[in-house]
C-alpha cells in the first residue's frame, strides 16, 4: 500500500529507461527501446546481495536465444539520465543496505546517497531521515510527536540496524543525489 503511493508520487511523465537485448557469448544486439522501469524498484525473489548490486543487475528475464550463435539472450535495463531520486521496496531481511548507489553519466560518476529510510509495523511508518551530516533523525508521530530525535551518523549504522528500528521493518529506502 505505502509502495504503490510513493510509485504513484513518483511517477515519471517520460520514459526514463532503456533496455536493449543483447548476447550473452557473442557481439549481438538488438536496437534500445524504451522501458517501463520508473523511481521506485520492487524486491523480486532472487535478491541480490545489496541495493548497489540490485541496481546493477536490472534487467527483464527473456527465454529468448541469438540468432547468430544461439546462446542466450539478456536485457538489462538502465536509466537514460541518473534519476533525482530512487525508491527501493524492501522485503527480504538478507539485504545489505548500501549508503551510496554510484552512477556513471557522461564520463562522470554520480553518487546518491541514502536520505530516508520507512518502516513498517504497529499500523503505522516510523522514519528516518538522514541529513547532508549523515545525521540520522528517527520520526513516529505517535512515539516522538512533532520532534525528531537524533540517531547518529548513518555510517555507524550496521544492515541489521537499518534493516530495523525500534521494533519496525524496512519498507523502503530512498537515495536522492548528493
């Protein structure tokens, strides 16, 4: 539920991504179309080991084989630009949550960094928002009201403890450029 109205919010006007079939053995591939990749990724079952290496492994499952060699096909996915903001869904307790997603655009690299962090659990989503200090700020209206309380930096936070917090599971993190 939270998911879909973060994708609805989220919701690019364009297409922002491409993907292109291409041969696992030799120099064949097809030409790049658009794709219906948008800001926020869902968790599928064969989860890689951390976000970094989700977003790196992009791509749609084809049963398809090259015409010149017959081996099989792949089709990753990628960004056309590096995005503003990215929204990974998390599900599973065996992710590692990567603090920084790197992106190469143009012979540079760009970096987003996590800035937000929701929970789920007890009917409703606690926060945590981490500022450009990498200070981490927990918020649940119903524990801490309008304030927030001060975690500390993001970089003492383990997967486990950011997997959790305060008895609540990750839904999703978001990364946002530095």
């Amino acid at each position: 539920m939270f998911a879909a109205l973060t994708s609805a919010i989220l919701a690019p006007n364009d297409c922002v991504a491409i993907s292109s079939p291409e041969c696992t053995n030799c120099d064949y591939y097809e030409p790049t179309m658009n794709d219906r990749l948008e800001f926020i990724l869902y968790e599928k079952e064969d989860m890689p080991k951390s976000t970094s290496h989700w977003l790196c492994s992009l791509e749609h499952e084809t049963h398809e084989k090259c015409p010149d060699c017959a081996c099989a096909l792949k089709q990753p996915i990628t960004f056309k630009s590096v995005p503003n903001v990215l929204v990974f869904e998390i599900n599973s307790r065996n992710i590692r949550i990567s603090k920084t997603l790197k992106f190469m655009q143009d012979s540079e690299t760009v970096i987003l960094d996590v800035r937000g962090l929701i929970y789920h659990g007890d009917f409703h989503f606690p926060s945590c928002i981490i500022g450009n200090d990498n200070n981490v700020w927990h918020h649940d209206g119903m524990t801490t009201g309008s304030t927030c309380e001060n975690e500390g930096d993001v970089d003492s936070f383990s997967t486990k403890k950011l997997l959790q917090s305060k008895g609540k599971r990750l839904l999703l993190v978001i990364y946002a450029r530095a």
